[in-house]
C-alpha cells in the first residue's frame, strides 16, 4: 500500500505515529504541505491512501487518484479543504481526528490575546534590538469575550477565561446550557449581538459558506471600538482587507491570528504589516502532546479503514472494504 503524507506536523514531531505507519508495512511518499490543487494533480495516480493536512482536495484531484485511491486521512478536524460531497459520491472513507487538539488551540488563543494585551512581541523585539522602551499594557481581567463558537474548543477558552476572571459572552446554535451555566456564560441571540458584546471577540467556527468573510466591513464596524479580535479557526472568516482598515483606524485595536486565507502568505500580505497585529504560522495545535494525539489517530483511522475496520473517527459514511490484512 503506497501512501501519500503531507502534513508537515506529523512529519517532524517523533512519537509513535512513526512506528504504527511503519509496522503496517506502508510505502510512504513525503511532501510538505499544505499544498495547492496544482501541485496534488502532480502527485496523485499512483496512491491507495492520502494522510492529509490542509492540502487542496478538489474534484479534479479526485478523480486524478481515482482508481487507485482507497482512503483519505485528514490529520486535524478541518475538513473545509477537501471536496467531502464528492469523496462520498466515490465512497471513499473519510476520516479525521475530532477531539484532540482543543486544550492546545484554547492555549494558544490565550497567548496571542495576552501577547496583544502586554505589547509583548513589540516588547521583546526593543529588548533584543538593545532598546529599553517600556509600553503600558492592560489587563484582560475584567474584561468581555465574546467567543463565537462554543464547541470543543470554544468551551476550552471559556474555562481559561473564567480562570482569568473574565466576563464570558457565546453564541452556538448547539447550546450547552449545562456547561453555560457552570461557567456563567452568558447567551447571545444571534453572532451579531455576539460580536458586538466583547472588548474581545474570538472566533472557533468552522469555515462554511455562512462564515466566510463573517468578519469584514459592516460586522466590524458594530463591534467595540478598540476590540481585539482572535482567530484560531481559518482565515477565510476574516475579510483581509476590511480588517487592514478596522485596524489603522483603530476601530480594532489588536488582531491576533494562526491562521490566513492563504498559507504561507507572499511577502507582501497587508496583515503581517498591519499595526497591532500578531500573526503565527498556524502553529495553534503543534505542540508535542496535540500532535501525537493526532498523528497518532490520524495513522490509526488510515490503517483501520485499509483494513476494512471501523476508523476511530469516520466523516461520512462510504463503506469500508478490506485492502490490507492485518499483519
């Protein structure tokens, strides 16, 4: 069995994914992603399994590794990259990794708003240049987020806020009313009232034709005047342009981001020159510990369904066929 693996986090990270893909006795093809529909056509063909990042899985790509391929294995839970429809019309099993990165992104969306807050990537970069320049920053204790998205890792942000003595304002339309209670979240009719409710606003929504560009020119211009908005989601929720403005007019005052509507961004992208910004290279879920967690169910999912056996998380419902005997 010949296996195409692009994630760059499963690659470089030892840990027991390694050895799992090993002893199944797969041939793996290495390439860093994420990468492009162009660059997949190239590739694909000859492979019976893909264990994918964020790489572009289009139709035409499909039906490129058709007939071969057998079974697709996105590491992470965002499935907004690959054509899912039409995997499933091919039944093609697709599977994913929910639940295991949600403590990893919730920390990481901490330390971009702390990092706004404190001024602490413009601090840092005076002290190593040899400056002494000493900025006055704020407190997030006290303050409002609004948190767009209540699911795993939603709620994650919502018990480190509560820690940090934060006001907590959601929307979901799957309501916990439970958790909500436990944590003194208060619930938000609509995204709108949402947005407009935080000295923060944090976005964990997937990306769908409802969110993309949630965040521009007229949802901005309700928000809070200086409200620092946090994306660990996708990029694509985000207008870049409109965003660029809300900040050099100072209708936003911090923009902390891991992830951009195109990645690696050119040299040239308004945001990584924007005032009051700190971008990061969609590290959110690379630690250690999440991407073992991943890697690890990632490389499972895939051998389970070549085996013909119940993957640990299936995102539809193709059937599983016996390709590979268990060794």
């Amino acid at each position: 069995m010949k296996v195409l693996l692009t994630t760059t986090s499963f690659q470089d990270t030892p840990g027991p994914h390694h050895q799992l893909l090993a002893a199944a006795g797969l041939e793996l093809v290495m390439e860093r992603g994420p990468l492009p529909e162009a660059r997949m056509m190239e590739l694909v063909g000859d492979f019976d399994a893909i264990l994918c990042g964020d790489d572009e899985i289009t139709r035409a790509v499909i039906d490129q590794a058709l007939p071969k391929l057998k079974v697709i294995s996105k590491y992470g839970i965002g499935l907004d990259k690959i054509d899912t429809e039409y995997v499933s019309a091919q039944n093609i099993p697709l599977t994913f990794c929910p639940g295991v990165n949600h403590t990893t992104v919730a920390e990481h969306t901490f330390a971009l708003m702390l990092a706004l807050f404190r001024k602490m990537v413009t601090e840092a970069n005076h002290v190593a240049s040899g400056e002494w320049v000493r900025i006055t920053g704020n407190e997030i204790m006290g303050k409002a987020i609004a948190i767009v998205g209540l699911g795993r890792i939603g709620k994650e942000v919502v018990v480190r806020a509560k820690a940090f003595g934060m006001k907590i304002f959601a929307f979901d339309l799957h309501w916990d009313a439970e958790f909500a209670q436990k944590y003194s979240v208060q619930r938000c009719a609509s995204i709108a009232d949402c947005l407009a409710s935080g000295d923060v606003v944090s976005l964990h929504v997937n990306l769908t034709d409802e969110t993309r560009n949630l965040i521009n020119q007229s949802s901005l211009s309700e928000m809070r005047k200086g409200v620092v908005v946090l994306n660990c989601a996708r990029g694509e929720i985000v207008n870049t342009m409109d965003m660029v403005k809300a900040l050099d007019t100072g209708q936003v005052g911090g923009y902390g981001a891991d992830v951009l509507e195109q990645e690696p961004p050119p040299p040239d992208h308004p945001l990584l020159r924007a005032p009051n910004t700190v971008i990061t290279p969609h590290i959110g879920s690379r630690t250690y510990e999440s991407v073992q967690r991943q890697a690890t169910m990632a490389a499972n999912n895939l051998i389970l369904a070549l085996q013909g056996k119940p993957p640990l998380a299936q995102a539809n419902e193709a059937p599983l066929t016996v390709h590979m005997k268990e060794l």
